[in-house]
C-alpha cells in the first residue's frame, strides 16, 4: 500500500543511524514491527496473571 507520511527529518536520520537500515520504507517498516512487539508486550503483562478461568498446566519435571 503507498502511503504519503510526514516525517520529522531529524528523527529519521536518527533511526537511521542506529539501526544502519538507509531505505525509508524498510525503516518504517522496522518501526512499525518495533511498535507493535512492544504494545503487544505492554498488553500481555498487564493481564499479569489473571485469567482465573485457566486451568492448571501439567509440568513435565522429574524429580
């Protein structure tokens, strides 16, 4: 899909230069992929344990 995006420059050359990748697109593609790993991180830890109607999970361990 082709999207026009106001970017601040500064913001992407300071991307850029941390992460090495020169394409725009494979830049914000990068971020993007970034963005969503660590919302669905936020949004797993906030459950922190609460799903009371899992059932208790067998553990393999030998003693």
């Amino acid at each position: 899909m082709r999207t026009t995006l106001n970017i601040d420059d500064e913001l992407l050359e300071k991307a850029s230069q941390l992460t090495n990748i020169t394409e725009k697109t494979a830049l914000i593609r990068r971020a993007l992929e970034a963005l969503i790993a660590l919302e669905s991180s936020k949004r797993l830890a906030r459950l922190g344990g609460t799903e009371k109607a899992l059932q208790k999970i067998p553990r393999r361990r030998v003693k």
